[in-house]
C-alpha cells in the first residue's frame, strides 16, 4: 500500500550539498549612516542581541554539515557583518568587491587580504561598482547580476570575462530591494525563487524564459527578507517573520529553518547578507 505523501515530500526530492561560507561576526555592527531605505540611524540596535541573532545562523549552517570560516571585523566598518557583499568566489576566482558608498568602501581591502592570506590565486579587485553576493547569484545556467541601485553593469563585463560563464543582466527598479539578494535566491544549483515586483518588465521576462518553474514569492513575504535566504539545495534559511513564504518552499521539497535576525534588518539586511559562499 502507497502511503500518503506529506506535502514536503510530493515534489521533486531535494538533495542538500555540502557548502562553504564565509561570515563576519557583527563586533562593530551598528546603523550611524543610511545607506538604503531600511537604515534609521535615530533608531537604536541592540549589539549583544545582533551577535546572539548571528550566533544562531552561524550555529545552524554547523549543525547541517556546512563549513563556515570566518573574517576579523573591523572597528568603524559596521557594515562588514554583511560578508555577502564582499566578493563573488566562483570555480575558486575571486572579484573582490568595489563598494558604491564611501562608508563601506574600506571593507575591499580586508576581503582581498582574506582571499589572499588564505593562497586564492586568482583574486581581481573589480574596477567598477559591484557588491559581490549582494548582487551576483550564481546558478548552473548562468550568474544572475543585478544592477540598478549598486552595482554597476559594467561590472558584469569583468564578471563575465573573469569566470567565463554567462552573466545575466537584471534591473532592480524598487529602492526597497537595493541588492538582486534581497528579491531573488538559488534554491538548488538550477532552482530560483523571486519576487517579480522588485525587477524592471524587460528583466521579468528573462526571468520568466530562464526559469519557467521559479517558485514565485509576493510582496508581502519579500518585505520581510523571505528572499534574503540561503539554501543548500535542501534546506533552505529564512527570516522567521516570512512564514508565507516558507509554506510555499515547504510545497516544493525544501525544509524550511527560521532564523530571527531582526537586529541586523534594522541596516537592511539578513540571512543571505550575512553569508558569502565559496565556490571552488
Ligand atoms: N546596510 C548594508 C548596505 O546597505 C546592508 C547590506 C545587505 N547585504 C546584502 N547582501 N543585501 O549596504
């Protein structure tokens, strides 16, 4: 007798892969400028709330298997807890970041140190804007490049031509959704999920012939970081609040794992910001 099939189970099965991840643990995490729509410096942060928040997310990638290194945070780079943006690591080539804002602009050195302190061979400072993760999103098929609010496109061509893979040009057109990582995730090596809202008609019809079965989110979960999440092909981390649309992912195979990390939101960030991968 066929036993009935749980939701999580009745799509395709999920298969998680072992990952790498860099993080900066939040020492010097505060929000003194704005910089997107998200950051009020007259609001206060709590500092030992913001390392318990990160504590939980770097605890959990360890408790599913994954490898998390760590950069020394510096004093007077508040931002740097934000690890995605420092550099976009794939087939172990590294372009390091160059940050839009002039706040954040000290943190390329210290992630260009990283890499080569650590023997990367194949490190190359960008010579245009480009935020690494915070805009690139590597899948199979292509690396999806966001541009709009801070990197700049030409900075997909040094991607292109250092990684050798197509690079997709996505325009972001919501100042809500500064960063391609804040509306639009890999679930699995060839699996995104998006919101639509967040991306000018041209790039949502790109999305929509490149990725026909995309798991599509709505507003509401997208204001809440939903899409700010990191996924291992299986397990897929999400702000708490964005319950909407772990339902959704649940329904398509993923095992959905909450994590409150409402401290940092408050500099508009979350689960993905907080994450670099590296892709070797
Ligand atoms: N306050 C930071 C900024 O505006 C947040 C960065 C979030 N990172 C990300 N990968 N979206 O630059």
């Amino acid at each position: 007798m066929t036993a009935s099939l749980a939701p999580e189970a009745a799509a395709t099965p999920r298969q998680a892969r072992t990952r790498h991840y860099v993080m900066c643990r939040p020492e010097h995490f505060e929000v003194s400028y704005s910089i997107n729509p998200w950051m009020d410096p007259a609001k206060p942060t709590d500092p030992a709330l913001a390392l318990a928040q990160w504590e939980d997310l770097r605890d959990l990638y360890v408790s599913l298997g994954h490898d998390v290194r760590t950069i020394e945070p510096a004093a007077g780079l508040p931002d740097m807890v934000f690890a995605a943006n420092g550099a976009l690591v794939v087939d172990g080539k590294v372009l390091v970041s160059r940050f839009r804002h002039p706040e954040r602009q000290a943190e390329a050195d210290h992630w260009a140190a990283w890499f080569r302190d650590r023997g990367y061979q194949d490190v190359v400072q960008a010579a245009f804007t480009s935020e690494g993760e915070g805009d690139y999103v590597t899948t199979d098929r292509a690396i999806l490049a966001g541009n709009g609010f801070r990197s700049d496109p030409y900075s997909q061509a040094e991607a292109r031509a250092l990684f050798n893979r197509p690079v997709i040009s996505l325009k972001l057109i919501d100042p809500r959704f500064y960063h391609l990582d804040t509306a639009l995730a890999a679930l699995g090596d060839d699996e995104i999920v998006y919101y639509p809202g967040a991306f000018d008609a041209e790039s949502r019809q790109v999305l929509r012939g490149l990725f026909p079965n995309a798991v599509i989110a709505d507003e509401e979960d997208a204001l809440l970081f939903g899409l700010n999440l990191v996924s291992d092909g299986l397990n897929a981390i999400l702000p708490e609040p964005a319950t909407g649309l772990a339902a959704k992912l649940r329904t398509h195979g993923y095992r959905t794992h909450h994590i409150d990390l409402s401290e940092l939101l408050k500099s508009g960030g979350s689960v993905k910001c907080c994450t670099l991968e590296l892709r070797h």
